[in-house]
C-alpha cells in the first residue's frame, strides 16, 4: 500500500499492510534546543524524511486574511515594547526583540470588530475571489516585518492551479487546512469581545458566522472541483482545558447550522475527512458536532489533535463516538522524563488505537523544547515499530536515530528560558 492508501483504509477501518509512520511536530524552540543536543543542521532540515514519517501534499496556497491589508501603525516604541495596529486592524503590544524562536511575547488591546459598522468594514476586506488569495500578490499589498512571525499573513506562493496534476497522482494523503468560523471571527472580534456578542449582538454574530462560512465555499469552490483533498482540517482551537470556550447551546445555534453547510460541500466534493482542529477539552464539541440528538447527522467526520492535559481520552473518544477519525493522543508531559515512561506512554495508546481503529497516535500537540531529543527519537522508533505491527510488551527499538547524533553541548532549561523571555537575570525560582 502507498501512504494515501494506507491512510483512507485506517479512516475506514480497513486492513492495513502497516499504520502511517506520524509523530508530531516539533516547534522551531525546540529544533534550537535540539541543535545544542547533537541534531545537526543537515537533520534537522530534512528532519521527517530522517526520522521517516509518512508525507503528505497540499494543494497551495489558500489565503484567509484581509485583502487589501488593513494600514499597519505605530504608534509608540518603549524599551522593547511597541504599540502598534496590524493588518487585521488589531492594537496591540508586542516585544520588538522576541526571545524564543517560534513563540511570541504579545498582548492584543483592542480588536476591529465591535459592531455591526466595523464588520462591515472588515467584510470589505474578504473577497474570496480576490486573486492573491490563490495565487501571487502576497497578502494583497506590501507588508512590512513589524509582525513577529509574520503571524496571520503569508507572501507569495504557488497556487492550487499548480498541484492539480501532482494530487491527483499523490502517492500520499491529500490535505488542506483552513481557519474556520470561531477562529476567524475571534481573530477579528478577540475572545472577550465574541464571546459577549453572543448575548449582545446575536443576529450579528448569525451574520458573520454565515458569511465566513461562504467565504470559504466560494474560496474552495474552483480548487476541490479540481483537485481531490482526502483530509481537510478546519482550524478552530475553541476549548479550555475541561470546557469549549462557548456553551454546547451556542455551538449548536450558532455553529452547527453553517458546519452542516461546509460538510455537504465537503463531502460534495470529494472529501473523505473533515477534520476539526481545536486544542483543548473536545468533549462538549463533539456531543454538540458529532453526535447531536436532532438526527440530523453529524457534521464532522474527526477532531485532533486530542491533549491529555485538557482531560481527553483517546479510548473514551473512540468508543462513544462510533466511526470517528483522531490523531495525537500521546501526552507530551510524559515525554520529559526519560524512555521507560515515554514507552509506557506509547503502548497505552498504540494499544486503544489497534483495539478500536480510526487512530493515528502521535504526540498530542506541537513538541516542546523541554522533550530531549533523544526520548522523541526512541518514541519515534517505538512508533515505526508498532506501526510494522511489532509486539506491545516486548519490543524495544534499535535506537539508531540516537546513534547518528552529535555530542550533547546543553540540555533544555524551562527556568533560563522564561527568564530570558521575560528579561529576568533568574528563572521563576530566583
């Protein structure tokens, strides 16, 4: 079986000659945590390919932000603070010298959207069919580098038009990724200021959910009439740690009606995943996304990336929701400490997912730099073990990731970290 195979069979529950070779991937803190724990350069540029996880493709570019951008302003430089408003409209005040490669000392003041005149200030700005949005032009106009990361924004990039010979002969899985409809709307509204909307302005918030919701038919109209996605993922991230960041009740009013929506397009055009990404306890989304009592159906097919420290279950997920697709599932925390918990960790979820199906295990968010490299090796070679179908109890891998490595200069320290990203001599301790 090629890896796009492979896959569809583990979403349908089918017999598969191995599962799909997944980790999880590290965040670019951590590749710099890492470089000082022997990975060399070479590795770390080709680091899936190295470690061997399965591939995927995507079908380009699929731009969601305003075009033309909103006019970037600063308005104050203080120290290492500005104060300043982004192409989203958004007041705000970040570091000027950021500390940690791929995270961001920032606080948003105030958002755009605020009544029913700013949305329609914003609206002007989302044309799907404005055509930077799939192809060249960037973001719709020159951006400067004030944003760190570039968070929110993209440059040039090929668009679909360019893939569809590619995807439609992919011996990998397909995939695309989109902001979907809490995220997007809190990008423009804040957490604080959506969430009262909900009670204050509820046609409004109707109105926007339901024009995003076109927005992004339209903008993926052309692309999936093309081109056949096997799994899109919508991005959400709407829990806390044991609840949705809104009510059951406001997922099924506000929410459910216009993923109804997406998923019969979706699956109109092909689509055999539609997957929602949201961080946090997925407990209440999923009653209210994949298993609502109106007899409806559902309007998800699968939910990741399933954190243990939000009080989710792999096995508890699996078995309540008959069918479901879900990937990550491995608790990060428990990568810290070495290799013997790291397999315990490991087996406890390779065992649910041969018992049930319809999951992928892999580490249940983005890999922080306090895993050692070599704990995430061996766990990456566990994996590809229990992938090829080697025995729970007994096997141990050949570690000869770990056996390619440079010398170890410095392990991670979380306290020299927080105190260099808040400009403290000592860490939280001192």
């Amino acid at each position: 079986m090629n890896a796009r195979e492979r896959f569809l069979a583990v979403v349908r529950r089918q017999p598969v000659d191995r599962m799909p070779y997944v980790f999880g991937g590290p965040r670019a803190s951590t590749f710099a945590a890492w470089r000082r724990q022997g990975l060399s350069e070479e590795q770390q540029r080709r680091f899936h390919s190295w470690t061997g996880a399965d591939g995927g493709m995507g079908i380009g570019k699929l731009y969601c932000g305003p075009v033309p951008p909103m006019e970037e302003i600063v308005y104050k430089e203080e120290g290492n603070y500005r104060w300043w408003r982004d192409h989203w409209g958004v007041y705000r005040m970040d570091a000027i010298h950021q500390p940690t490669d791929g995270f961001v000392t920032r606080r948003y003041l105030e958002f755009f959207v605020r009544d029913r005149a700013t949305w329609e200030e914003m609206r002007s700005h989302f044309d799907p069919r404005s055509p930077e949005r799939t192809g060249p032009g960037g973001d719709g106009a020159p951006l400067t580098n004030l944003n760190p990361n570039f968070y929110r924004h993209v440059g040039d990039g090929p668009g679909w038009t360019t893939y569809v010979e590619a995807a439609r002969n992919s011996q990998h899985p397909v995939g695309a990724t989109v902001p979907c409809l809490f995220w997007s709307l809190r990008d423009m509204c804040g957490l604080e200021g959506l969430s009262m909307m909900f009670y204050d302005q509820p046609d409004l918030v109707h109105e926007m959910m339901e024009y995003w919701t076109w927005f992004l038919i339209e903008l993926l109209r052309e692309p999936l009439s093309q081109i056949r996605v096997d799994h899109f993922i919508l991005n959400e991230d709407m829990a806390y740690k044991a609840h949705s960041m809104i009510s059951p009740a406001h997922i099924k009013e506000f929410m459910l009606p216009c993923y109804r929506q997406l998923y019969a397009f979706f699956k109109e055009h092909g689509v055999e995943v539609v997957d929602m990404d949201s961080d946090g306890y997925n407990g209440q989304i999923l009653d209210a996304m994949y298993r609502p009592r109106d007899g409806r159906g559902r309007a998800i097919d699968g939910i990741q990336p399933i954190e243990i420290a939000a009080g989710n279950d792999p096995e508890t997920i699996l078995r309540e929701n008959p069918g479901i697709y879900i990937q990550g599932g491995i608790d990060k925390r428990e990568l810290r400490f070495g290799k013997e918990q790291a397999r315990a960790e490991v087996v406890r979820r390779y065992r649910v997912a041969r018992e049930y199906g319809g999951y992928i295990p892999s580490v249940d968010h983005g890999v922080p730099p306090d895993i050692p490299l070599r704990t995430f090796l061996y766990m990456v070679e566990l994996l590809r073990g229990f992938a090829d179908g080697e025995d729970l109890d007994t096997y141990e891998p050949p570690c000869e990731l770990e056996q390619q490595l440079g010398l170890i200069e410095e392990m991670f320290d979380p306290h020299a970290a927080i105190a260099a990203a808040y400009g403290r001599e000592e860490g939280p301790e001192g």
